[in-house]
C-alpha cells in the first residue's frame, strides 16, 4: 500500500457582501493542491497551509470592496 493520497487537496471559502439598495457581491477564493507525493503526515500542514491562503485572500477581496463601497458612498453624500 502507498503512503501517498490521492490528487488534490481543496479548500474553498465565499462571502455575500451586502452592497446596499438591493445590490450584493459574492466572493468565492478556492485553492487546489496536488497531493500526489505528499505523506499523510504531512496533509494536515498542507490543509491548514491552503485554509490560511484561501482566508487570506478572501478578507484582502472584502476589504477592498468595503473600501470601494465606503468611498462610493462618502462620494455620493
């Protein structure tokens, strides 16, 4: 038996954001990762690994769509 996993390991987040009059955005950030060659040992490291990347990216594309939204808004009062 092989002490390795099958392909890919996958983690995928998403969030609506509420844009105001009836308008939303969705974000969804997913990563992918080969686990061909990796040790069931190490899946655990790589899980977490992908978990913070993807969470990463997730909060940076929320922020900047707070941000664009808040600068809408301040332009628009």
């Amino acid at each position: 038996m092989s002490d390795t996993l099958p392909p890919i390991i996958k983690v995928s987040r998403g969030r609506t954001i509420n844009l105001g009059n009836y308008e939303s955005e969705r974000i969804d950030i997913s990563v992918e990762i080969p686990s061909k060659g990796i040790l069931h040992s190490e899946v655990e490291t790589a899980y977490e690994k992908a978990i913070d990347w993807v969470e990463g990216h997730l909060e940076t594309q929320i922020s900047i769509i707070e941000k664009k939204r808040l600068a809408e808004t301040t332009y628009n009062d």
